[in-house]
C-alpha cells in the first residue's frame, strides 16, 4: 500500500490525445484507481506542444518524445513506466508516388517530407536513418491529407497513421522501427516517454511513478474496458484497428522499461549526440524506486 501524504497534491498530467495514451490512463480518467493525496488534472494536447510546453516547464507530468528529453534532463526526470517503444516498426515515411529510402535526402533532391514536429522522436530517427532532408512541419493528424492532396511528396507519420495511410492510396517508403532494429540488432525504438518534474519532493515523484504505472497495468488487466475508453480517440479506426494499434505501444515495456528498454533508450540518445544532433554526454535518469 503507498503512504500517501495527508496533503491533497495538484498534479498536471500532459499526454497526446490518442489510443494509446487513453488506454494507459484509462483507470485514472475513469476513477479507477484510489489517489488519495493526489489530484490529476488530464490535460490533452499533441506531443509536439507537450514538447515545448515541457521547455518552459509548465506541466508536472507529461508524455515527451524521447528525443526532446535530451534537451530538458535539467527540468524532468522520467518515469519507469508509460514508455511508447516500436519492436521492429514505428514512425513510417509514406508518399503516393514511387519514391526509395535514398531519394529521401537533401542530397539526392528536392524531396520535401511533412514532419510533425522537430523534436519528435519520428524526426530524429528520420536523421540518423537518412542524413539531412527537406521538410516542413505539419499538425501530425494532417500529414497524411498533406501528402494524399500533393502538398508534399512524403510524410512522416506517428500515431494512429502508421495503419491508416493506405486507405488514402500512400505507400510505404520507410519503417523506421524496422530499420532501427536492424540496424542495433533487436533493439526497439524509443518514441515517446513519461516525465515528472525534479523540482517536486522525491515521495511526490515516487507516489506519482506508482500510480501512473498501476494505471497502465490497470489497462491492461482489464483490456475490453480500457479499449472501449481509448476507442474514443482512435481518428478513421475501428475496434479491430484500435486494438492493433494500443497492442503496438502500450506492451510490457510501457509497464516497465526493464534492461532492453533502459538500453533501447541510451543507445538512441548515444547515437544522436554522436551524429552531434542532440547535446552530447546525455543518459536517460529514472525516479528511484522504493
């Protein structure tokens, strides 16, 4: 049993309006779970926006992209659970034309790749894969609209798209999460984390991480009642498709990054401060556990 303060804590909670993130805060949301001392205020937005409002320290708790942690070790500190990871898919580059991994580039042409935010994870992995390219930043539920009407010759797709984009006749071009794992043989590819604030009290941030990671096991124990929730928020999916899509990002892993996750994530960051595109000398730093 946690020993929650006798204070009612006021904690914001920032996470993308998606299945995934609804299915792991479902039991929150719903009143599932007992918080005493705790209040969560839900707050939705895109991750690109939990981004920069994490920059100026505005939530307490949020979803981040890994790769825009990188830039905010002094601010958060993560959590050891609500971690969004591809096994051998992830972040997808698409396009309606007949294009190839190579012709992506800045150096093999004027390509042009609807992005949906710089410091998304997407971006970053798109970097290492690919070098320098041309993009232009787009609403990441717009991309694929983006690219089907012309306004752009590729996409890169996060979220719910990653199973959507062929019903808009786009191809794939580029699996990231695929390319990831066989490029660091197996590893799967961080995406999206969960961080606490380091200035609040060391009990606060560990009664958070606690309550956040009963939550996402909450999810999946009960699995119907959490989808039927995360249903809500699945844009142009069905239930079949919903399901399909929170089984990809909320997994064992999201419950607990254990050895493989904690290795996944370094590695990405290594990688990225050795290409020089992320500040160097940055290693993920977890709430301690009790």
């Amino acid at each position: 049993m946690t020993d929650f303060p006798t204070p009612t804590h006021h904690l914001t909670l920032g996470h993308s309006p998606d299945p995934d993130d609804a299915f792991m805060f479902c039991a929150l949301a719903k009143g599932q779970l007992k918080t005493p001392g705790y209040k969560f205020e839900h707050i939705l937005q895109d991750i690109e926006t939990l981004n920069q409002r994490a920059q100026r320290s505005e939530l307490d708790i949020t979803a981040l992209s890994a790769h825009a942690y990188a830039y905010l070790t002094d601010r958060y500190i993560l959590l050891n659970s609500g971690a969004s990871m591809g096994q051998g898919y992830g972040p997808m580059i698409v396009a309606s034309e007949p294009l190839s991994p190579d012709d992506l580039s800045s150096e093999a042409g004027d390509v042009c790749i609807a992005v949906p935010g710089e410091r998304t994870s997407a971006f970053l992995a798109l970097q290492l894969a690919i070098g320098e390219f041309n993009y232009q930043v787009v609403p990441f539920d717009q991309i694929i609209e983006t690219v089907a009407e012309g306004k752009a010759q590729a996409g890169l797709l996060i979220h719910e798209g990653q199973l959507t984009y062929a019903d808009q006749g786009l191809r794939l071009i580029l699996d990231l999460g695929s390319w990831w794992e066989q490029e660091t043989g197996g590893l799967p590819l961080p995406l999206g984390v969960n961080a606490i604030r380091r200035d609040l009290p060391l009990k606060v941030q560990q009664d958070a991480d606690r309550i956040l990671r009963e939550s996402v096991n909450w999810g999946l124990v009960h699995r119907l009642e959490a989808l039927e929730h995360a249903g809500a928020w699945g844009r142009n999916l069905d239930h079949p498709r919903t399901d399909q899509f929170v089984a990809m990002y909320v997994n064992e892993l999201t419950l607990d990054y254990g050895e493989k996750g904690r290795r996944a994530l370094e590695e990405f960051l290594g990688r990225a401060a050795e290409a020089g595109l992320i500040p160097a000398g940055v290693h993920p730093e977890f709430v301690p556990e009790r």
